[in-house]
C-alpha cells in the first residue's frame, strides 16, 4: 500500500518540477547585411501583454568570445547582447526586451521572446530594429519573426533577412 502512495507522489510532482524548471537564457541579435525595413512599424502596443525583463534577473553573458568575432570587419554589427535567468513553464510569461533610449512608445532595438518547455523548448520571437526621424518619430522598422525549437545547452542561429539571432537556453 505505501508503495503505491509514493507512485502516485512522484508521479503528481513530476510535472510540477518540470514546469518550474530553471533556464539561464542568452541571446545576441545582430545585423549581417543591409537594413531590409518590413512594410509596416513596429506596432505601439509591441509589448502590452509582455513582462519586461526584470533587472535582477539578468545575469552576465556568457558568450562574449562570440560576440567579440561578430566586427564589422567581418560584416557584422551586434545590436543587443543579453543574459538573464528565467523559470520555464507552459504559462511563462513573454518577455519584453528593450535597448537604447526611448522615443515615444519605441526603442531603437526591442523585441519579444517566449520559452516554452518540451523535449525541444518552443521558443516564439519578434525583434525590431527602429529607426527614428529627427524629432523622434519612427520611420522604419526592421522585423525578426521566428518560431524555432531549441535543444537546452546548444547555441542555436536563426537567419532572417538582414539580421540574424544566436541564442542559448541551459539549464540551471
């Protein structure tokens, strides 16, 4: 009889420890060609229903060694290189990332991303790089939309157009 009540235990708080599972997240979104603005801006409300990424979850990248051999000398311009630390579950929250300053409801780099768990973690992702007129209006934006699987503890590259993402997820 008690072996069947730990069973039923492990087998009630498995998936719990699965979606709480703890992920060290990094990204670095560059440019490897010339702007290609998209047909429409970055909307106002690009990160109403998204949590921005909360300061004393970042953490220090790790992956300077790759970024330091994105030059322009190579072509390359890294735009936004970010580290933080983030619970992964079915309802995590997608985060909002922002660099640069503001100008009105834009950032001259922002962007969404989304982890979700899995065998492969399903990972959705929209970055814009802006660009702003004289007094602060936005007058073209460059898109990066991807839905990719992830395998935790790989670097993965995502090519779009004029820009491209290396992210990693490990576990913690």
């Amino acid at each position: 009889m008690p072996l069947r009540y730990l069973v039923l235990l492990l087998t009630l708080l498995a998936p719990q420890a699965h979606a709480e599972a703890l992920y060290r997240v990094e990204l670095i979104l560059f440019r490897h060609a010339p702007p290609l603005e998209a047909s429409q801006h970055a909307p106002y409300n690009w990160a109403d229903s998204a949590q921005v990424l909360d300061r004393r979850a970042e953490r220090q990248p790790a992956l300077e060694h790759v970024a330091a051999r994105l030059t322009p000398d190579q072509g390359y311009q890294v735009l936004l290189q970010r580290a933080w630390q983030q619970a992964v579950s079915e309802d995590a929250p997608t985060i909002a990332l922002h660099q640069g300053q503001r100008h009105f409801e834009h950032y001259p780099i922002q962007g969404l991303l989304r982890v979700r768990p899995g065998r492969y973690m399903q990972t959705d992702m929209t970055f814009w790089v802006n660009r702003f007129g004289e007094y602060g209006q936005l007058l073209a934006s460059e898109r990066l939309t991807q839905r990719v699987r992830l395998v935790p503890g790989r670097l993965t590259y995502i090519d779009h157009d004029s820009l491209g993402l290396l992210i990693e997820l490990k576990p913690l």
